[in-house]
C-alpha cells in the first residue's frame, strides 16, 4: 500500500527522507498563521500541531493517488505539481518495521452536502485503526474547484505520524 507526497522541487528527500514538520524548520509558516491563531515562529506552530493532536507536528501528509487537476483546478494543481517532485511512501514496509504511531483521514468534504459543518475549516481528522483502512479508491478530483478555494478540503488525504517525524529514503521512491 503506497500514498503519494509531494516536496518543492530541490529536496534533498532521497538523501534525508521526507520531513514533518517538526523536522523541517525551513517550513512556510504563512499558510499556519491564521490557523495556529497567530503563532509565527516555527517552534510555535509545532505546540499549536501537538495541542490538535499528540503526535501531529509528525505526520506527514500523502494522498491515496496522484493528484490530477481537470478544467476548474488546473491553474491551482498544474503549477503546484509542476514545481514539486512526486514520492511514494511504502506504507506496509514503514508499519511492519514500526514506524507508524497512527494514521488519520481527512475526509472528502462536500460544501453542497456538508453546509452543517463549518466551511473555514480545512481540515478535519479522523483517526484510523491501521493503515487498512485506507481508502484506495479512485479520488473524484473534479470537485476541486479553484474559483471556489476548494482544493484539499473537498478530496481525502492522510496523515501519517512517523516515531521520529521522518519518513527514511528507504521507504520512499520518487516518481517524477
């Protein structure tokens, strides 16, 4: 069982592994400003991460599939894709040799079906048994609409949280 990670181009993810963020103090910060309720150093993001969840400032995100952009969600997926590698991660090999301290799902959220749930929130987890239960079913990308701001929200995606907060190359492969 694999899910698929993407890194800005220039990583050195085969050499060091893929990275959570607590392990990346290079990270972007501007995109947790407004969800961590102001945090702007790297050191305050990873409490705010700890204080969601134990373990989340570790956990990596990957999705089921690669992602495809269609006609709404090309100018918003194309660019991203295009300055990003693409990994695999070798789920089974990371859980028999003990690296998995637990897997959640962000559920594909629909706005039209969903309008009880708050829609400013981007993510919302919910903590799997094992990696078993992770859906491999084909994503329907095309509800990703950039005129919208619909992006991850609307499709499903994991976290994974790694013992360590590093995902080693020996379980990744690079894709593109």
């Amino acid at each position: 069982m694999k899910l698929y990670h993407y890194i800005e181009k220039g990583n050195n993810a085969l050499s060091e592994g893929i990275l959570s963020f607590a392990k990346n103090p290079k990270a972007d910060l501007r995109y947790y400003y407004k969800r961590s309720g102001g945090e702007t150093t790297h050191e305050g993001v990873v409490r705010w991460f700890e204080r969601c969840f134990e373990g989340r400032s570790r956990a990596i995100r990957g999705f089921s599939e690669p992602i495809q952009w269609t006609d709404k969600s090309v100018n918003m997926f194309k660019p991203f894709i295009e300055n990003a590698d693409l990994f695999s991660i070798d789920l089974e090999a990371l859980e028999k040799d003990g690296w998995i301290d637990a897997v959640y799902v962000s559920p594909a959220i629909r706005p039209d079906l969903d309008k009880n749930l708050p829609q400013d929130v981007d993510e919302r987890l919910v903590k799997l048994a094992s990696i078993y239960d992770i859906d491999t079913t084909p994503v329907d990308w095309s509800v990703c609409d950039e005129k919208l701001g619909l992006r991850f929200s609307v499709v499903p995606y994991y976290l994974v949280v790694i013992k360590g907060g590093v995902i080693l190359p020996q379980y990744i492969t690079k894709i593109s």
